[in-house]
C-alpha cells in the first residue's frame, strides 16, 4: 500500500512542478510575444513615416494581436499555477488523513483475512475429525445430533453449525 501512496505523492509533486514550469515557459514566451509586437509596432511607425498608410494599419493590428497574445498566454500561465498548482498542494495536504484512513483499512481487512483463514483452517480440523461434540454450535444440541449424518457428508452446511459464536 505504501507503493501507491508514495507513488500517488510522488504524482502529485510532479504536477505541482510542472505547472510551475508553465507559468515560467509562458512567462518567457509573453516576453517574447511582447518584444514582437514592440518590434511590429516600430515597423508600423516607419511605414506611417513613409506615408503608407495600409502597412502602418496593418503592423498596428499586428503588434496589439502579439502584445493581447503575449498578455493571453501569461494569464494562462498564472492560471495555470495558480488554480491546478495551488489547488494540487493543498489537495495533498488534505489527501493525507485519506491515505492514513486507507492504510487502517488495509490493515483491518488484512487482519480480517488473516482470522477468517484461521477459523476456516479449525472448521476444516473439526469436520475432518468427525466428532460434532466439539462444534460449539449455540443452538439446541438435539438437532445437530439429529442432522449428524447430513452434516457429516456436506462440509458446507456443517461450516453454518460449527463454531458459531467465533463465526
């Protein structure tokens, strides 16, 4: 169980980091979409000088489409930290007390399995022993004398009367 929990936390943490490298990646490409549009609008700027106005409007719409693109992407990026990131780390802390509650449930269950093999393994000495005054059935004793026979010859039913108590 511990290789699943470990497993799951390493998981986790790998997320975490990776939504960090996005907000830093997307940072860097904004900076770069924002140069771009800087160099677009300086390009529009010499166009206008020259007088020709429908590649001055153009390099315009351009640089505000990388500027809004550049500004766009470093949103995402923080978004991204921020509410999958930010939200993973705190998911975790939280997930702790359900890893611990799955361990005790592992245990139990291992525990549970453990007893009820034990028990199968003494109903199986008692029945291949023959002798049903040693079930420790807690129902009236006349009718397992009375079913002896049957039980004796059908394990399965002969389990439902021994060791009722403990079953």
């Amino acid at each position: 169980m511990t290789d699943f929990t470990d497993s799951y936390q390493i998981l986790y943490q790998e997320i975490i980091e990776t939504t960090r490298e996005i907000k830093e990646k997307s940072s860097e490409l904004a900076k770069t979409m924002h140069t771009l549009g800087e160099h677009l609008e300086k390009l529009g700027n010499v166009n206008y000088m020259i007088r020709c106005d429908r590649l001055h409007e153009l390099y315009a719409w351009l640089s505000k489409m990388s500027t809004g693109t550049g500004n766009h992407i470093a949103n995402l990026g923080d978004l991204f930290k921020v509410y999958l990131g930010g939200h993973l780390k705190y998911h975790l802390a939280e997930h702790e007390s359900f890893r611990e509650l799955q361990a005790l449930r592992e245990s139990v269950k291992q525990n549970f399995i453990k007893k009820e093999r034990t028990l199968i393994e003494k109903k199986e000495r008692l029945f291949k022993s023959q002798d049903i005054s040693r079930w420790i059935f807690e129902g009236p004793q006349d009718e397992l004398i009375r079913r002896k026979d049957e039980l004796l010859n059908d394990k399965e039913k002969a389990f439902r009367y021994m060791l009722t108590k403990e079953s």
